[in-house]
C-alpha cells in the first residue's frame, strides 16, 4: 500500500507568501513554508507538517498569525521578507519580458496603517470586530495588531458597544474606521437601519471616550467635528467619509516624495490622473499647474475645496471623468509636460494605451499592483519610453501587495 504522505524541499517563495515546491506532480504551494525547509504533504488533505526549519523562520509578532487572514508574512525574518517582496516586483515585470532596475524595498514602520475595512459578528451579546480568517468567512476577535494604528486598536471595545447600538437587529456587518489628523473617522453599515434619538445620544457619548470625530451610520451622519481634517502635502483637506486614502502616512510621504522630484525640470502643466482626493496634486500644485481628473464626486469636491483655500498653491483644475470609459485622448493630453497617474489595482490599460500615442514625454506611475504597473509598463515601453528604477514601498505590511513607483521618459 502506498505512503499517504509525501515529503517535500521549499525551493522558493511564491508571490502571494507559501512555499512552493517542485514534485514530479507539479508546484505544490505549502502554506507559510519558507525555501531549504521540508514539509511532510498529507495525500488524503491532512493539514501538512513541518520536519526542518529555516534558519529565516521567527516568530510572529502577533497572536493572531496564522488565523487571520490580514497577514501572511510575519514568520519570515527581516532579509527573506524584503527579499520576497522585491522578488514579487521583478518577477512582474520579467512575465511581460522587462529587465527592471527594482530598488531595495523601502521599509514602513509597524503600527502605522490608518485606515481598516473590519467585519462585525452580532451574536447574543457577543460582537466580534477583525479580520477575516485565512480562506474563511468567520472574523478573528481582534485582540491587539502589529499593522493598525494604536488609536485604532485601543478603539475596538468602544467599537464593539457601539455595535450593539447601530446594527439594531442585524447579525453581521461591516465598518471602515481611518484615523485622521484629529481622531477617528468611523462609518458602520448596518443594512440602512434608521437609528432612535436615544442611539443616537448613546453613540455620541461613546465617541468622546475613544476619540472618534466623526460617525456615520447607514450614511447617516451621527457625530461630526469641525477638526475632520487630513493633511496631504502640507494641505489641509477634509475627506469625505470611507474616502481612498493611502494606508500608511509615512509612505504617502515617500510616494509624494518620489513624484514630486521625479517632475521634469521646467514642466509647467501636470496631468494627475485617478486622483482622488488630492495626494499628488496638492503637493504638485506647489511647483506647477494642475490638472486633476477623477470619476469621485466626493474627492474631487474635497480636493478642489482644499485648493480654494490653500496659499501658495498654483491653478488646479478638476475634471470629473471616467478614465476606464473615457480615457484623455491624445489630443487632450497635448500640453502637459508631465502624466502622473495612480489608478486602482486594475491598473490603467485604456489611458496608458492614449498616453502611448500622445507626444507626453514624462510619466510618473504610481501603482498597488506590480503585475499591472508591468503591464501598462510595457505598453509604454514599446511606444519609446524609457523605464528608469522601479522604488517599491511595503505600504502593506505583512501581506504580498506592494505599492511602487515608476518613472519613463521618451
């Protein structure tokens, strides 16, 4: 009678963090596996079993690891982690036949994410709030967290009585909490149930004691300061509620950093394209007009407000548009001596594909999705733009994503 089980070498890391082996059967992809360490795989679906350790293996950080599905990084050690995540960039852009010039990841501090999507789980008197399990629907009791915020973290008993208030017959939900410059901006859905006057009164009581500035539920806005305030650039902006934002300020500023002096140096005229609420245009807006296109209403609004009032600042303009619709043609896209752009993880095939065949001879890329950054990369490329060095920053800490930023001249 055969084994049931077979043993296996880690060769490598895959992109989204397991060990992948190579059998006579193919890759076999072994959960927080890392290279040089044997795994015995259980032919019926037994759970697998480490035999030999890496000498990269550490121990997590967080009690939670291994459960939660927020992390999938934590038990591999400083240089095999940053490895791993520079890896995922250069492999992206080698599939699409491009040998970048990817530069050493850039480091981002733990408890530094100040923006979290986190389910709710309603049961009798009980409220959990986390993080989905690995591969599961049920959430982890979120105890503590290497990546949030400590505002944020320290909010979540506040989070849970408020829970019981505004999910009035619900049993589950979800809510996105972002710290701002002053406090937290929290947004609960609780199916679109309207609130008494006596939750409403319950609620904002419990606001003041964890420093929450603004609450809305089922859009209905229950608390709100006049401090809902984030600076972007040195520019104040007031976001709307469960607006984009970049997770992490400390790489925001690296981003911005990184766009702003990657400018060519006479331009005059910048195109920033899917942006938002003003990241790099506000911050661009300092050294040259701005033209900032977005298919947000609510952004948009926000940021043109910011610019109103901002000094120093030079012209901004701000265009509704659906760049996945309708991209700026190459016509339009006459005169500006610089295209920033920093869509979602779709990427930006259709605008890049008119950029292309424009005479725009700088483009700044900024992305959360190395494989397509590379592909919209390539159609750059084979149009005459040159790529110089790919910077990737680990804005998602512990996990495969990966922002990065890429800069290509004519």
């Amino acid at each position: 009678m055969p084994d049931a089980f077979e043993d296996v070498t880690i060769a490598r890391l895959g992109a989204q963090g397991d060990g992948v082996a190579e059998t006579a059967k193919g890759a076999q992809f072994v959960p927080f596996a890392l290279p040089g360490e044997t795994w015995r795989m259980g032919l019926d679906g037994a759970t697998p079993q480490r035999l030999t350790s890496s000498p990269s293996r550490i121990a997590p950080i967080c009690q939670h690891f291994g459960t939660c599905g927020g992390c999938m990084s934590q038990h591999m050690a400083p240089d095999l982690y940053a490895e791993w995540k520079r890896g995922v960039v250069v492999q992206a852009f080698a599939h699409r036949g491009i040998e970048a010039q990817v530069m050493p990841l850039t480091a981002i501090a733990p408890r530094s994410r100040r923006r979290a999507f986190l389910g709710i789980e309603y049961t009798g008197k009980t409220v959990t709030i986390g993080f989905r399990e690995e591969g599961q629907h049920t959430l982890v009791d979120m105890a503590e967290c290497p990546v949030l915020d400590p505002l944020i973290v320290t909010a979540l008993p506040v989070l849970k009585d408020m829970a019981k208030i505004a999910m009035p017959g619900r049993t589950s939900g979800r809510l996105v909490v972002t710290k701002l410059d002053h406090g937290l901006d929290v947004s609960f859905d609780n199916g679109h149930k309207m609130l008494h006057s006596d939750d409403r009164q319950a609620l904002a009581k419990l606001c003041k004691g964890a420093r929450i500035i603004r609450l809305i539920v089922a859009g209905d806005m229950v608390v709100a300061h006049e401090s809902t305030a984030l600076t972007l650039g040195g520019v104040a902006v007031d976001p709307p509620p469960s607006i984009f934002l970049q997770a992490v300020p400390q790489a925001e500023s690296l981003l911005i950093d990184l766009v702003v002096s990657a400018l060519p140096p006479k331009a005059k005229r910048v195109a920033d394209l899917f942006c938002g609420i003003g990241t790099f245009a506000l911050p661009l807006a300092r050294k040259v007009q701005v033209f900032a296109a977005d298919s947000d209403k609510r952004a948009l609004a926000a940021l043109e407000t910011a610019a109103r009032h901002a000094s120093g600042l030079k012209p901004v303009e701000v265009r509704i548009r659906d760049l996945f619709r309708e991209p700026l043609s190459p016509k339009e896209l006459e005169g500006f001596d610089a295209v920033v752009f920093d869509p979602p993880r779709a990427g930006a095939a259709e605008q890049v594909e008119r950029i292309a065949r424009s005479k725009v001879r700088h483009v700044i890329a900024v992305s959360c999705a190395p494989t397509t950054l590379a592909r919209d990369a390539k159609s750059l490329i084979d149009a005459g733009f040159k790529m110089g060095p790919v910077t990737p920053i680990d804005q998602f800490l512990f996990s495969p994503h990966t922002e990065a930023v890429a800069v290509f001249r004519r």
